[in-house]
C-alpha cells in the first residue's frame, strides 16, 4: 500500500512540476510583457533603460534559469506579487478558494442528491419509459452549454421574473455562513444541471452491472425486498465507482467552475484564473493554474486509492502494473 | 466530462431510433449551413441584404419578411448570421476531432505496437494529459501571443488565425481517450496469429500496422471520433464565448452568445438562437455516437 501511495505520489508530483514548467514557458508567450506593462507608465523610458530593467528583474536570463528561480521561491512559499490585485498571490487566492469551496460543497451535495435517488429509481427498470425518460434527460444535460444555461437562466429568473440576483457571492462578513444565500441560487442551479446527467449515466451503468450479478439474483430468490436488493445489494456494491467518479470530479469541478464563476462573477478559483489570464497577471496566473493542477492530481490519487481500499478483490499488484488505468 | 466510461456491460444500449435522429439532425444542420451562400444570395435578391451588411437603423430589430429572425445589436440578418457561425462552428467540431484521431491513432499503435518503455512513456503521459485542468490550459493557450511564437504577422493578423488556432488547440488536446483505444486494440491485434505470422515473414512494421492493426481499429475510432465532435464544438463555443476563440468578424456560435450577453437585457433572442443551435447539434452528436456505439462495437454485440 505505502510503495503505491508512494509511486503515484511521486508520478503527480512530476506531472505538477512539467506543467508548471510548460505554464511558464506559455506566460512568458502572452501578449504583454512585464516590462512593457511598466513602460505603459513611462513612455520616455530609452531601449537601454529596457535593457537595465530586463537585468534588474532578471528577464534577460535564460527560460530554464527563470523558471528554477520561480520553483525555488514558490516552495519556499513565495508566489510573487499579483499586479492587478496590489498584493502577495497567496492573499488573493485565499478568498478565492474559499468563495469556490462554498460554491462547490453546495453544488456537489446537491448533484448527488439528485443524481443517486434518480440513478436507482430509474436501474431498476431498465429499459422502462421513466428509465428512457430520465436518460433523455440526462443526454441533454451532457450536452447543454453551460454558458449558454446560465444565460437562460439569468435571463428567466433574473431579468424577467427579478427573482433572483445575477452575480456576485452575497457574503455579508468574513464569516462563511453569514450570507445571502439566494446569490447561490442560480450558479449552484448551473453547476448542478450541467454535472447531474453524466452522473446519473455513470451511476445507473455502475447499477445496472452490479444488479447483472449472481449474489443479487440469490438474495432476491431468498424474498429481499425490490428497494433492499437496491440499496442493500446494488448500491453497496456500486461504492467503488461512486467514489470514484466523487474523486475525480473534485478536479473536473474544480476548475470546471470556470465558465459559471465568470458568468455570474463568482469570485472563486476558475474566476481569478481566467481573469489573471486576460489581465496579464502572469504570477496569479502561474500560481492559480499550477493549484488547479495540484487539486485535480490529488483528485485522481484519492480515486485510485479509493478504489483498491474500497474493493479487495482489485489487488494492488494489478494496480501498480503500468497498464494506463485511473 | 473528463474522465472514466461508465461501465457498460448490463446497458441494453440505445434503441435505432435516437441515431437515426441525431444523424438525420446533423445532416439537416450540415446542409442548411453548407447552402448558407445560395440562402443568402436568394435574400440579396429579394430584399437586398447579406450577412455582413451593417444596418445602424435596423438594430435589434424583430423577426420580418426581410430577417426571419430579426437583427442583431449591429442590425445584421440573425439568420444569414447563424448559418454563417454553424459553418464554422461545425468545421472546429469535425476538424478538431480528426485532427484529435490522427494524433490519438499514431500514438495508440506506436505505444501498442512497439511496447517496452516508449508504450510506457506514451501512456503516462497520456494519463498526465487526462490529469490536466483542460480549460484553464486551453484558454492559457488560446492566449498565447502567436507572434512571439514567431510565425509572420501577416499569417497572425489574417482573420483565418483564430480558426486555425483553435482547431489546432481542441485537437492537440483531444487525443487521449482514442490513444487508448486504439493501444488497447494493437495489444489485441498484435497477438494474433496472422500478424505474428506477417512479422515472421518480415513484413514491415508500418505495412502491418496500416494492413493488419488500422482496419481493427477501425469502428472503434469512428465512435470516438463522433462523440469527440461534440466536445470540440463545445470547447470552442466556450473558448469563442470568453472571447478568446473565433474573433469576430467571422461569427461563430459561441462568440455570438458573448456578444449577445451585453444586450440580454433588452433582446434575450440574440442569446437564444446561437445557444439552442450549439445545444442540438451536441445533443445530435451524441446520440449518433452513442447508438454508433451500441450496434458497431463488436465487443458490445449481442
């Protein structure tokens, strides 16, 4: 067990650094360089005051050297300064990662709420029209654009009807609770639609395999009650893909928040990256991408593990064979 | 959603119906944006009007004789518009999802065919690939500054860049779930007997792998073709729409959906066309291809 914790560790922890090393390279690439940001401010600055700068901030040093400098400072916990927010980047992704821990502990509890009772509603008839029913809709949640859901969205409950507000996070304080919660509304409606029909499709498959299998055919020839067979039998069983799928979507979720956040000006993680991006905050930027990383490499660790903790009869032998599986 | 397939043994499958409907849709979409230039001409003749013609006096107008679906902010014809953006939003989808299989299907057999360690470095860095924040990345990417890149401004500058670059982005980074397929199905392949056999007999690699290996892969990769078709037009609905994807002026659904939020206040169809549209030929898309996989998958068969 430790040798594979291990193992896996060390393959994310490889994967984070070449993609903090490929961002690096693809920030110095964007539009704006830092020293032409700082000459917008100065327009009588002269190419050899370029020069001087360039030396000052090091910019004249080779790619590799800068990105070693950046890796050494950022394990010593110094991520840079933000230029759009005026501040260290570890001050500003602070209350971003908290507004998306609010957004997606919601959003998540409730796509499962209404993803599980559904998926075990409808396994047991397959093939029956609620069953159908129910997977249409699920298709047209997989394939709706999210943005375009949201705008639908703002445009019926907000500027229509004026029920519900549009954007922002309704905090009233530095205390997580203290809230207006109806701001949750519309972009946990989102993130909820979007999300529940892959999940119900998952879950319904992983069902529908279990209930093909001998054990469930005995314990309902023993007299087990259709709803015991359910959530007794199938659903127990069906644990290993549920918190698999529980774990990799903490990635996907993640930074797949992107488009609601900025949608509804939810200052969360997705949010400030797509807004360092476009505002060549290339610190912010860096660090905010490099995290989203992290939690979606940690999502996948926690679903392997999850696996082989869950499900004895995979052995960690088979896992640790390299045959490409997650 | 990026991640595992739902296990499928036990799933009776989608009946004919739903691909025959998604096929019959896609075709419809196809057609009516590939006659966009003859509708557009017919509309020129009669009222005088094509796509681009800016009509300040026109704006955000109702659907008329004239505009079937009425004008946009700029008092564009919405339709002839619409058309326009489906050509290339659907090109982006097909396009991307080719480019996509080309590289999946290269790096499945070499990784299949070869084995050892260069199978073991593809397939970690296909799960490396699989681990990544797709959308941050490709935004980062779409960001990228070409010139710095150093390809000529002319080339850069031109209104087709976008295009290109956005095919390119969706297809790089879309190879990973036909890698594995068509990996899966080299190792399959590679123990028969007859390609044994056509190995011992000196055949080159390169000849087995288009003869013996490609023809196996064959239905498996047009299912994962056609259901990536529709992650592609999705992506780059989602990329236009940031405003980082196709830039105008050539329309794309998903840069007429940022366009159309500004003025959702006063006209919420300009947000309801180009959405809807994206939304049917995804949902198309992924009834062919899930009927496609039900009936063509060998492995799936009854």
């Amino acid at each position: 067990m430790t040798a594979f914790l291990l193992r896996r560790s060390l393959q994310a922890l490889l994967v984070l650094l070449v993609m903090s090393a490929l961002v690096y390279g693809l920030i110095g690439l964007m539009p704006g360089d830092p020293i032409d940001l700082m000459l917008t401010a100065d327009p009588n600055v002269s190419s050899t005051d370029v020069a001087r700068l360039k030396a000052l901030y090091g910019l004249d040093r080779p790619l590799t050297e800068r990105w070693l400098r950046w890796l050494a400072r950022a394990l010593a916990g110094d991520l840079g300064f933000s230029r759009s927010y005026a501040a260290p980047v570890l001050e500003v992704l602070g209350p971003a990662l908290k507004n998306t821990l609010v957004l997606l502990i919601v959003a998540y509890t409730a796509t499962f709420g209404l993803a599980l009772p559904l998926s075990l509603w409808i396994a047991m008839k397959p093939g029956s029209w609620r069953d159908r029913i129910v997977n249409l809709g699920a298709f047209a949640g997989i394939s709706i654009p999210v943005f375009w859901l949201a705008l639908l969205l703002v445009i019926l409950f907000s500027v229509s009807l004026g029920l519900l507000p549009a954007s922002g996070t309704g905090a009233r304080g530095p205390d997580w609770m203290d809230r207006d919660w109806r701001y949750l509304a519309l972009p946990v409606t989102t993130l909820v639609l979007a999300n529940v029909g892959a999940h119900i499709r998952y879950l319904r498959g992983a069902l529908l395999d279990v209930l093909g299998q001998d054990h469930i055919r005995t314990a309902r020839a023993k007299g087990a009650g259709r709803l015991q067979v359910m959530v007794g039998h199938a659903l127990r069983n069906a644990m290993v893909p549920v918190i698999t799928i529980l774990a990799l979507d903490l990635g996907s979720l993640f930074s797949g928040a992107l488009v609601t956040e900025t949608v509804f000006a939810w200052p969360g993680m997705g949010k400030l990256i797509y807004d360092a991006i476009m505002g060549s905050d290339f610190n912010l930027a860096l660090a905010g991408l490099v995290l989203a990383t992290a939690v979606t490499l940690l999502g996948n660790l926690l679903a392997d593990l999850g696996y082989v903790w869950l499900d004895p009869r995979i052995g960690l032998a088979a896992r640790t064979q390299p045959r490409g599986g997650r | 959603m990026a991640g595992a397939s739902p296990p499928v043994s036990g799933y009776t499958g989608p009946g004919p119906v739903t691909g025959l409907l998604g096929g019959a849709l896609l075709l419809a979409l196809a057609l009516l944006t590939l006659a966009a230039p003859l509708i557009e001409s017919l509309l020129s003749g009669a009222y005088g009007i094509d796509a681009d013609t800016v009509d300040l006096f026109a704006r955000n107008a109702g659907p008329s004789a004239a505009h079937w679906l009425g004008t946009d902010e700029l008092g564009r014809d919405l339709l002839l518009r619409l058309l326009y953006a489906g050509r290339i939003s659907l090109l982006v989808g097909v396009a991307g999802a080719c480019l996509a299989s080309v590289l999946g299907t290269l790096i499945g057999i070499g990784a299949g065919y070869a084995g050892g360690a260069l199978d073991a470095l593809l397939m970690r860095l296909t799960d490396a690939m699989i681990a990544l924040p797709l959308l941050p990345l490709l935004i980062v990417l779409a960001a990228v500054d070409l010139e710095k890149v150093g390809l000529p401004p002319g080339l850069v500058r031109s209104d087709a860049a976008s295009l290109y670059r956005i095919i390119l982005i969706v297809g790089l980074f879309g190879w990973t779930t036909v890698a594995r397929l068509v990996r899966a199905t080299t190792l399959q392949v590679r123990s028969h007997e007859y390609v044994r056999a056509a190995h011992a007999l000196g055949v080159s690699p390169l000849r087995i792998a288009l003869v013996h290996i490609l023809p196996n892969v064959l239905s498996p990769l047009i299912i994962a073709t056609t259901l990536s078709v529709g992650n592609m037009i999705m992506l780059e609905s989602v990329l236009s729409y940031l405003g980082l994807g196709i830039q105008p002026p050539i329309p794309s659904w998903g840069n007429m959906l940022g366009s159309a939020q500004e003025t959702m206040q006063t006209r919420p169809a300009l947000a309801l066309y180009p959405g809807l549209l994206i939304f049917v030929t995804v949902l198309a898309v992924n009834f062919l291809g899930d009927t496609l996989n039900a009936r063509l998958d060998p492995r799936k068969a009854p």
